[in-house]
C-alpha cells in the first residue's frame, strides 16, 4: 500500500455512506451518556491503532467503550466489569442498529439514542434504514489507513499550541478529523443557527482538519477556517501552492490528492496547517506567543 494510499470518493462512496452510519450509532452512545462539554467535546471518536474509539463512556457506577476495529471488521463492546460483545460489520444499517443495541443490554447498559443520523440531508431513522447496507472490507480499511497518517500529523500541528485546543477527534456527524484552537474569547453563533452550529461556534476558534469527501464537495481533502471569518482572510497567501480559499465554503481547502503527489506529504500538510493557522490568527488578533517555539525538553519526541 502506497505511503498515504489513494482514497478516491466515487470508488469507494457506497462503503463511506454505511459506514457513517455505523459510526452515527456509536458516537450518539457517548452524546446520550457524557457529560456535554463546550463545543460538543464529549461527542467524537478518536483513531486507533485499529480504528476509531469511543474512548470510555460513563454508566451507572462503571463505564464501557465501543471501538469500531477496521481489522476485523466488527464493533467490540467492552464494560468495565470485564464483559465483552462483538458486532459484525456489514450489511443494513438496520440489522447493525438492532445487533448493537442488544449487545449492550447483554453488557447491562440501557441507553436511549436519538434515532434519526445527524448533519445530514434526508436523514433515515436507523431501525429503518435499508437503502445503506454495502460494507466492503478493504475500503473501510484503506480509509483508516489515510485517517491513521492524518492523525499523526495533526497531533504535531496540535503539540505547539500553548492555548485551549480540542484533541485531534473525528466526528461522526460531519465525517471528519478536526482540531480545534480556541483565543478563550466568545463568539455570537450565525444568525438562525441550529443547536449544533449555536453550541459549536460559541467560541473564537481557528479550526482545520480532513474530510473524506461528501456529495457536496467529491474529494478528500483537508480544510481550515477562523470564527468568525478574519476580514480579508479570502486574499491571505497559504502554502503549499495548490491550497487556495473557496468562498462557498467559506474555507481554505488543500485536496488529498496534492498533497499525496508532494515530495513529503507529511511536511506539505504541516505547512498547511500552519500557514493558515497564521493567517487566520493574524486576521483575529491572536497573540503569536500562543504558538510555542522553544526547543523540547530532552527525550521529548
């Protein structure tokens, strides 16, 4: 498999749209039972060495963890009290929603979630979703192979912030792996703005992260934004070259497939990063020692 491996939407859309929902099913587990956090930090997944991780979800006096293995192709329940359930991965996400929720009433844990999947456009409640139910192993796993190489990037792009950040997390709803810098300054959401978008853009932030792609937008891609828009962010020069802003999205977006054609992909997205980290911070008034630029500590990676 190629160092950053090819991820085309079309070929693989089916897999992508299945397995959104499956991942929907999961992340409402942790909406329904964390605490809720500013920004909606309780609510996302986080990659693993095998796929992506609930991390571990409060229950009565213990707690448990769903973790979506893209290895094996199943979703592994695991409670504190040592129990363990499996859930295959594969076919409609109505036999999916079903077999999880009664794997975790084998574990003990009762949980109501919101059936109908969030942030996207004609929604199917899951208990009657038939129409998403392909599951092809091996692009499920290729896209954790491109989110696995994302994430170690980021998580170095994240290391030098001395502020707030959120952690480099996936969420389920939007279907993309983000990070998140915060100046500790509030933010008035978008007028008419829905309970996501009023409880996430509550804050002055700087954002970027990777999206696989949607009807919308046919590409991966990574993206980056400041709220609220910087003035004149749309003219600021970001690097590496085919990065540009795209005004109907209201972000800077660099395709995927640029930066797999780069000499060194990974340095081409910490350029990225970094350079639209600077011009949205620069547009917002963000103090430059909020980015750390000493040497590290001996043994520090």
């Amino acid at each position: 498999m190629d160092e950053w491996p090819e991820l085309q939407y079309d070929s693989w859309r089916p897999t992508r749209d299945t397995l959104h929902m499956y991942m929907q099913v999961v992340g409402k587990l942790r909406l329904a039972l964390s605490p809720f956090e500013p920004q909606w930090a309780n609510v996302p997944l986080y990659v693993t060495a095998r796929g992506l991780t609930t991390s571990p979800v409060p229950h009565g006096s213990g707690t448990f963890d769903a973790e979506l293995d893209l290895f094996d192709h199943e979703l592994v329940l695991r409670a504190s009290d040592g129990q363990r359930r499996r859930v295959p991965l594969g076919g409609a996400v109505a036999d999916y929603y079903r077999a999880v929720m009664d794997a975790l009433a084998g574990l003990g844990v009762a949980v109501a979630v919101s059936e109908l999947p969030s942030e996207v456009p004609d929604p199917i409640p899951f208990p009657e979703d038939r129409e998403h139910h392909t599951y092809e192993p091996e692009s499920a796993q290729r896209f954790w192979q491109v989110l696995s190489r994302v994430d170690r990037v980021m998580k170095r792009h994240r290391a030098g912030f001395r502020g707030r950040t959120s952690p480099v997390h996936f969420f389920w709803g939007s279907f993309d792996l983000a990070n998140t810098r915060y100046s500790g300054r509030p933010a008035e959401p978008p007028p008419g703005s829905g309970t996501i978008m009023r409880f996430s853009e509550d804050a002055e932030q700087i954002c970027a992260g990777f999206w696989p792609g949607d009807a919308r937008t046919p590409f991966p891609a990574f993206f980056a934004y400041g709220y609220p828009r910087p003035e004149g962010i749309e003219r600021a020069e970001v690097r590496p070259a085919p990065a540009a802003w795209v005004e109907e999205a209201g972000l800077f977006v660099l395709p995927y497939d640029a930066v797999r054609a780069a000499p060194d992909p990974a340095a081409a997205v910490l350029e990225f990063l970094s350079t639209t980290y600077g011009a949205c911070a620069t547009g917002l008034g963000w103090s430059p020692d909020l980015v750390a630029t000493e040497p590290r500590p001996p043994g520090a990676a």
